[in-house]
C-alpha cells in the first residue's frame, strides 16, 4: 500500500530521497518527521515504511500534511533489513539518506552531506557523528559517538574491529549503490552487515560532524544488544576471512571488546599485539587494506592500552609504553 504523492515536481526527481524505515514509533515518529521537513534543504522526498506496526504510528504519518511525503506499508512484517531494501527501491532521489526512526535530524544534516558529495564525486557515500539522547529526548552532555572525521582507508580498516560509520546518519548516492549490487541483509547488526561490502565496493567519508541526534533506549542495553554484540562479531570474521587470519578464541576475545568500541584492556594487550601483527601481515600480502592507515589504526588502538595503565601509576604506564614501542618496531619490520 502507498499512501501520499512524493515530491514529484514537473516531472523532476528530488535530489535527496529520505529513508524512513518504522515499526511501532508513536511516541517519537512525529518528531523524526518534524526534523526532516524543518530542514535547511528542501529538495527531497520523505519516504516511510511501515513494517506492520500495531500501535497508531500510521496515523501520525498520515497527519501531515506535505507532499513530499510519501507512506509505504508492508502487508506483512518483513524484518528491518527487507524494509529499508524496499525504501532502496523506491527511492527516485540522486542521493539516499538514511534516518532511523526514532532519531532526530539535525537543521543542516542534508545541506552539510549533499554539499559535500556535490563537491567529492569520487566519494560514494558519507556519514558523520550522532548526539546521544535518552528516551526522553534528553541530551547526555558530551556524549558524541563518530565525531572524528575518516578518510575511506581508515573506514576501511576499522570495519575489522567494529561499526565505523553511524548508519542513521548515511547518505549515499543512490545509482552507485545499486550498480555494486549492494543491499541489507537479514538478521541482527544489519548495519555490519551493509557496511562489511560497501567499504570494499565505494569510496566512504565521516564527515565528523554532528548530523543526527541519536536515541538509545534503556531496553538496548539489555538481551538484545548481547545478540546484536554476536552478530556484529560475525560481520567481522568476514574481513579475516579475506585477509585469511584464522582466529583463535583469544582472538575473539580481543574482539568482543573491540566490536563495542571499548579500549582494549591491559590484561588483552599481548593477545592484541599477536592479533595485530598478524593483521598486518596477511595484508602486506594481499593489500586489501590500505597497509600505512592500517598500522596507524593498530597503534592507535595500543595508545589506548596505555591511557589505561596510565591510571594505574607511573609503574604501569613506563611499562605499557615500552610494551608500545616494541610493538611499533614489529609493525614497522612488516
């Protein structure tokens, strides 16, 4: 079932299709709405997809009033991943954005993105940072997650130890996507799942700048994350798989850590540096990374081993600093 016109002016597709996927979102659709249409860009159309929700989330779309909306509803409940697939399909703008629902544009999200692709057309999509918000909508002060700008080589090789890009924040030029013949898939983490192929089939950029304010609900902290943290872990394999570095389960323990976006802790920090060297090993071999921002990553992730010890005394750090040293002289004998 489709509801609403689009913004199909004269024939002329928008530059920007907005890509809302929803499933039981009363209490804060109208307000995700609200932040699309308050926009400082206005070319775009809004596109919703209702997954079978059985609460009144369809009939706050269907109180606007604003042709660039347009409401798709699925006749039976198809999984977040099948939806956003068919907002993909359905889509006629240049550029896709994504939004979940339950999030919160920022004014300047789609001017800030569609400049910076206008400007970069070798850069098939770009992201930025999200603002933390509880249930409520309040703001937790200094929480800002994705808020140091990437490069695409970098991108490319945090996807070996966790999501690096905000999806609610994406946007992505929409016939490129199609042609690498990329797509959602079912299942937990879907964001990983997207990303473990796109960052090997387009070129990405985060901007670093905030674009979405990003709600985290108290129920994601529960059951729910354990599966989503697991499936998560199962996206990353497939990057090992490419490099051919097979994981041994002291491996794994280093990237359940990592997969958080948690420091590694002191007592993994000679699991790490085993992993790492590894890492960058297969991948002089096969270059599927980028070998100078891979090792920039790797060192980075060992500085933060070393903040750690610093709390623990001056002992700790002078000892974790030799530790680093050391490691930086074997990845740089690679």
């Amino acid at each position: 079932m489709v509801a609403g016109s689009g913004n199909i002016v004269g024939g002329a597709s928008p530059r920007v299709s907005v890509l809302i996927p929803m499933y039981n979102r009363e209490k804060v659709i109208a307000e995700t709405i609200a932040s699309v249409l308050g926009q400082t860009f206005s070319d775009f159309e809004l596109l919703v997809c209702d997954d079978c929700s059985t609460d009144g989330s369809v009939g706050i779309v269907l109180s606007f009033d604003d042709p660039r909306i347009t409401l798709l509803r699925n006749d039976r409940n198809l999984g977040s991943s099948a939806t956003r697939n068919r907002l993909i399909s359905h889509a006629s703008g240049e550029y896709c954005a994504l939004l979940d629902s339950d999030d919160i544009a920022l004014p300047w999200r789609l001017e800030k993105q569609v400049a910076f692709l206008d400007t970069h057309p070798d850069i098939g999509a770009c992201a930025g940072a999200v603002q933390i918000i509880d249930g409520d909508g309040s703001e937790q002060r200094g929480r800002v997650w994705y808020k140091k700008a990437a490069s695409h080589d970098l991108l490319k090789v945090k996807i070996l130890f966790h999501c690096a890009v905000a999806q609610t924040t994406l946007m992505f030029r929409r016939r490129e996507f199609l042609d690498a013949g990329l797509c959602y898939v079912d299942g937990p983490a879907n964001d990983m799942g997207l990303f473990k192929h796109a960052l090997h089939k387009m070129k990405f950029e985060n901007l670093g700048i905030p674009l979405v304010k990003y709600r985290v609900w108290s129920s994601q902290m529960s059951t729910d994350a354990a599966c989503q943290r697991e499936m998560a872990m199962e996206h990353l394999y497939y990057q090992y798989d490419l490099l051919g570095v097979e994981l041994s389960e002291k491996d794994k323990d280093v990237l359940r850590v990592a997969v958080t976006g948690g420091r590694i802790p002191m007592e993994l920090s000679d699991d790490f540096e085993n992993l790492a060297v590894r890492i960058a090993m297969a991948n002089r071999n096969k270059l599927i990374f980028d070998q100078q921002a891979l090792v920039a990553y790797l060192l980075y992730m060992y500085r933060g081993i070393v903040k750690l010890a610093r709390k623990k005394g001056i002992g700790s750090r002078m000892r974790y600093l030799c530790r680093y040293k050391r490691f930086k002289k074997r990845l740089a004998a690679i």
